[in-house]
C-alpha cells in the first residue's frame, strides 16, 4: 500500500514554568492511503499533540526538537507556513473534539462552511453557496436551504459537529483528522457521528486519523490502532491484533476499563491503579511500570524496545522478552474483551 503520511522519530517539549515537560518521545507511525488509523491513550498521552504536530497549529511554547513528518513525499516540517497553508485546510483537514468552540458563534452556519470554499477552493460566492447546500446535505442536516442562515446556539451538539464535519470536507481533503470527535456528544448521537465519519471515508478513499481515549470506539472504524502511553507508542497492531490478542498490560488495562452491556451498578471494571507519570521527569525504564501489576526489575531499570509479535503487530513490553516469565491476559479478561468487541460492532453498524 501506498504511504500518504510517515512520522519518524518525534521528539516534542514544551517550555513550562515548572521546566521542559516531555510531551513526545520518539513517536514512529506511518499512515496508508484509503486507511483509517486510530490512536489510543488516557489523556495526556500525547494523542493530540502529535496531530498538532501534523497540522502545524502546536502552541508556542512547543518545541519539535526532532523527527520527521512526512505527506506526499515531503517533510512538512521544512514547509514555510505560506507552503503549508496551501495544505492545511485543502489536503489535510481536522475535526475538533468540541465543535460549539470550534465554531464562530455570531456567524451564520452557511457563512462559515463558504468561507473554507471561497478562500480555499477560490469559488464565487454563488459557487460556494450550492457546494454548501450539498454538504450540509451530505453530513445530513435536514432542510439546509432553511437551516443556511441560522447560528450554532440554533443547532444540537449533535448537528454542529456534522457542520464541523461538513466545514472539514469542504475542500475534498486527502487526510483527515478527527481529534475525539464523539467525546461531549452522548452515546446515542455518538454512534451517528461514527457511521457519518465511516461513510464519508468509504464514499471519497479519505485517509483518516481518529483521536480518542476509549478503544470501544475504534472497534469497527479503524483499520490499525496505535496505543500510547506517556508519550511513546506501546502497542500497535490491526485492530483484531489490539481487540483479540492485546500484548502490552497498559492495552488490558484500557480495553478492562471499558464497560459493556452486561455491566451491572455494583459491577466493578478493572481499574489502571496510580496517575500518569510527571513528564517534566520522565522515569527511567518503562514509563508504565509503577502502574503494571506484572513489571519486573528490568521494567524500572530499562526502557523496552519494540518487539515485534505478528507481521502487522509490535509491542513495547519486557514480557515479550524470551527470557519473562509467562504472563497471560487474565481469562475473565479475554472473554470481557471478546464480547466488547461484538457488541461494538453491532453498534457501530
């Protein structure tokens, strides 16, 4: 398969009061044309800055210290911001995770989708207005004609983030990223959103990056997931590479933590004991140790590399190690998890 984005080797930093805070260290991923790719991990993971860093919209006080992202064969990093800004918005396209933010709200919601278009794509206003109409129809907004004029307070959560949507496709972009687009939308118009996100990629080969902290999310959406953990990637695989044989602990941990539909009220779920390491100092060994009920001494003393299980499946965790002691899944675990997976597939359609 043909390769639309590649990061190497991302390093990032970001300049605090406190001191240099670790935000990405050492990140490798690679993105196909046609595929959607998920990234996974608590917040602070460093999900999201890395997108940033795709996107060019990191804060000020980021710093990329090394590292490669490259689109299309160049690395956009070396792009002036004029050279990126002709890909920003055009072949590269992002959905926030809260679209009432993401929204002008004195503007009317058929002015900010023409916007994109006009300034762009270089349409006329009467140009820009039909293609309008034929997104907001697209993303299904009912009765666009009439809905044109009307502002964000006007619409549900639901309906700006299919605006949102309807803004990011304006351009016919070849990626786009959806950082945590569901998060501040319930469960019911969540899965809405999902389905609207899987047909658009269908219907136009688009390449997708999905950001999000819960894997249940990603069960039928994504083609390949990256997990991440303190600023690394821990585990990458298909997503039945991550669903149905999950290698890292921090994995069991968060597909454990996800309820189902045979969860009770007194029903206990498994639970990632301690806080998210301080990456103003970050440990020595694996990040993840002082929270894995199975670390070894070497967890606390060296960082793990990257071994590699499958052809498509690569894990960050001393357990793989020939000489660790065998560790498996916990039993209760690996039927929980087999039967998540089934009920997210019905429910992602």
């Amino acid at each position: 398969m043909e390769k639309l984005l590649d990061v190497k080797n991302l390093y990032i930093h970001f300049n605090a009061f406190a001191g240099s805070v670790k935000a990405i260290r050492g990140v490798n991923f690679h993105l196909n044309k046609g595929e959607t790719l998920a990234i996974v991990g608590e917040s602070g993971s460093g999900k999201s800055v890395t997108t940033k860093a795709i996107t060019r919209i990191l804060p000020e006080n980021a710093v990329i210290d090394s590292g490669e992202i490259t689109y299309k064969g160049k690395d956009i990093l070396n792009l002036t911001e004029k050279e990126f800004t002709d890909i920003r918005g055009r072949e590269i396209s992002l959905i926030f995770q809260d679209p009432l933010s993401a929204l002008d709200p004195v503007m009317k919601i058929g002015n900010q989708i023409m916007e994109t278009l006009v300034l762009k794509q270089k349409m006329s206003k009467k140009q820009a207005r039909e293609r309008t109409l034929e997104l907001m129809e697209a993303v299904g907004i009912p009765e666009p004609k009439k809905r044109f004029n009307e502002y964000p307070f006007q619409f549900s959560g639901g309906m700006r983030q299919r605006i949102v949507i309807a803004i990011a496709l304006a351009c016919n972009p070849e990626l786009l990223i959806c950082d945590e687009p569901t998060t501040a939308l319930d469960v019911t118009i969540q899965s809405q959103i999902l389905k609207l996100i899987k047909k658009i990629q269908k219907e136009n080969n688009l390449s997708v990056i999905f950001i999000t902290h819960d894997l249940g999310v990603v069960a039928n959406i994504a083609d390949r997931v990256y997990v991440m953990y303190a600023g690394k990637i821990v585990e990458e695989g298909t997503v039945e590479d991550i669903f149905y044989d999950p290698k890292h602990p921090y994995t069991w941990s968060l597909l454990g933590s996800m309820p189902n539909l045979d969860t009770k009220g007194g029903d206990k779920l498994m639970m990632i004991p301690g806080t998210p390491p301080n990456m103003l100092y970050p440990p020595k060994g694996d990040a993840f140790a002082a929270r894995n009920r199975y670390a070894m001494k070497i967890d606390f003393e060296r960082e793990p590399p990257m071994f590699k299980v499958s052809d498509t499946h690569y894990a960050a965790t001393w357990l793989l190690h020939p000489d660790a002691p065998k560790v498996d899944m916990p039993a209760h675990l690996k039927k929980r998890i087999e039967q998540q997976l089934e009920e997210a597939k019905k429910y992602n359609g």
